[in-house]
C-alpha cells in the first residue's frame, strides 16, 4: 500500500527560490499540490502570476489551478530577485492585468478532501492568507497546519535592522494571522534560512540537462545578490525550506511563542516581537522552527527536484 501524500496549497510570489520551493513540492513524493495562489511580494501580482504560470508550464502543471490574488503595496519589490522576479531570465510573455481569485480558491481547498491532511505553505507576504482567514474563518480549522516562511527570532532583518522581508510587506496581515488563525502555524524564521545555502556548483547533482541550464540561469543573480547583501556565498533556500517542513515536520525542532508583528511606522515595520517571557499573554503560541536536519533538506531538495518532469520550452 503507498504512502498518503499530503494535499499542500502553495501561496507564493514567485521568486527565484519560490520556483524552487515550487519544482520540489511537486516533486515530493509526500506531497500534492493542489493549487497555488499569487500575491505580490518578489514583484508586482502581474509579474508573479505570470512568472508562476512561465515555471508551471515547463513541469506540466495545470494553469486553471493557479490563482492570482493580492497586489499588496505596489512598491519596493526584492531586487535581488532581478527586475522582473525570475533573475536574468525575461518571459516572453508580457504580464496581464488579473483579477483576484486566491481567496476562494483558498476556501474550497480547506473545505475538500474529507478528512485529509491538507496543509497551506505560505511563501509570500500573508496578504491572502490574512484575507482568506477574515473571510471563512471557520474553514481555517480543518487546515492540518499552516507553514509560514517569514519573521525572525534573533537574526538581523533582511529589510531594514530587524524585519524579514515577507512581514515587512504586509506586516498587518502576518500580525492578524499570527494572532487569529486558529489551526497549528509553523513559522521558518530567518535564522534557519541563513543556514539552509547551497554554493551554486551543487546544482550538478540535479540529473535533467535542461533543468539543470535552467536553474542556473535562474538563480545567478540571486547567488550574486545573496553574497552582496548578505555576505552568504551561494543559494539561500528560504521557500524550499518551508516545503521541507510541510513534507516532513518531524526533521524540526520547534518551539512554541506568542508572536505578534510591529504595524507601525518606525524602523522596525514588520518585525516579528517573539514574546519569551513566561507569562506571556494568551494569544495563539506559533510553533518557531528553531533547528533542522540540514542534510536531509538538501537531500529532499534534490529528490524532489530530480523527480520533476521538466519541459524546455520557448521562453
């Protein structure tokens, strides 16, 4: 008898490491994706949604099962991403005005599949994640466990001193999700991604010829980006990690905070304030992934990505 994967909706801002975190989900042999839902964040919605819709395409996954949703701010997206989310890579395509349907795909997807696991990964600013919740709260408790990729614990900010850049986004939306979600939130916090790099030369390990030349004219710019802005040589696997935790929970080590994120207008926009005292008040602890066994996420990178059944197509 084979092994239940785990049904897994992806909310993304596709983003280089978005398009990793997306190949190794669908090559997971612990997961199906069901969807994936877009938010501004790496870049405008319009680039993203295109992006995920250019990434899908060439690993055969449905586009009717993309759903574009929050444009966010519309201003000041990650450069180190390149100028239109994908690194040097520019799709032909140019990108098109859409019209927001994340929320009710987010919905029916909480609200199928019986009694199965269902997992949402949150890999972009929770702008539709926040919106979901404000609208069908109720099909939030029969979500299985909600991977958050964003906030800090004790390392610096990689968007200003001290706020990550998926809170910094939309820090009103991470703080009502952080507080009001009521199934189990798993929170990848900087501190473990900046552990979590591969120098690029590993990418030789990935078996298809063509998927290996795409990946790595996908991720030089953002290895060059990385090692000027962060002073880390190689690629950060910021949302690969989250898809590593969705596949196999039990490779972390967690520890359970209140959590709750600065909406003001200071310098620290967007931090995530992890309330350590022990009498904290009540609010929903998120789980913070503090540790994890990073040769096993290397080696479920590669497996997913070398189970993915890539198509090179014009670009």
């Amino acid at each position: 008898m084979g092994m239940t994967r785990k049904r897994v909706l992806i909310d993304t801002d596709p983003g280089v490491d978005d398009t990793l975190a997306i190949y190794m989900a669908l090559g997971s042999p612990q997961l199906s994706v069901d969807a994936i839902t877009t938010c501004a964040g790496n870049a405008s919605i319009e680039y993203v949604t295109r992006n995920a819709a250019f990434i899908c395409r060439r690993v055969q996954f449905p586009l009717d099962q993309i759903f574009p949703g929050s444009a966010g701010r519309g201003a000041d997206f990650a450069r180190v991403h390149g100028s239109e989310g994908l690194g040097e890579i520019i799709p032909s395509v140019p990108p098109v005005p859409v019209r927001a349907a994340a929320v009710g795909a987010i919905k029916r997807f909480l609200e199928s599949h019986g009694e199965e696991e269902r997992i949402i990964v949150a890999v972009g600013p929770l702008s539709n994640i926040a919106a979901a919740l404000e609208s069908c709260r109720e099909a939030f408790e029969r979500c299985s466990r909600l991977v958050i990729l964003g906030g800090t614990f004790a390392a610096p900010g990689n968007k200003g001193p001290v706020a990550e850049f998926n809170f910094s986004c939309d820090p009103e939306a991470a703080d009502y999700v952080l507080t009001n979600c009521p199934c189990r939130i798993e929170m990848i916090p900087l501190d473990i991604c900046m552990r979590a790099v591969l120098p690029l030369d590993r990418f030789e390990e990935i078996r298809d010829v063509s998927l290996r030349k795409f990946l790595f004219r996908l991720c030089g710019v953002y290895s060059a980006a990385n090692h000027q802005e962060e002073g880390i040589e190689g690629v950060i696997l910021y949302d690969p990690l989250a898809i590593f935790c969705a596949a196999q929970p039990e490779a972390f080590r967690f520890e359970r905070y209140s959590v709750r994120v600065d909406t003001g207008n200071s310098v620290a926009r967007g931090y995530a304030v992890v309330d350590r005292r022990l009498s904290a008040p009540g609010e929903p602890p998120v789980s913070i992934a503090m540790d994890c066994d990073l040769r096993d996420l290397y080696r479920a990178f590669f497996e997913g990505l070398n189970r993915v059944s890539f198509s090179e197509l014009p670009e």
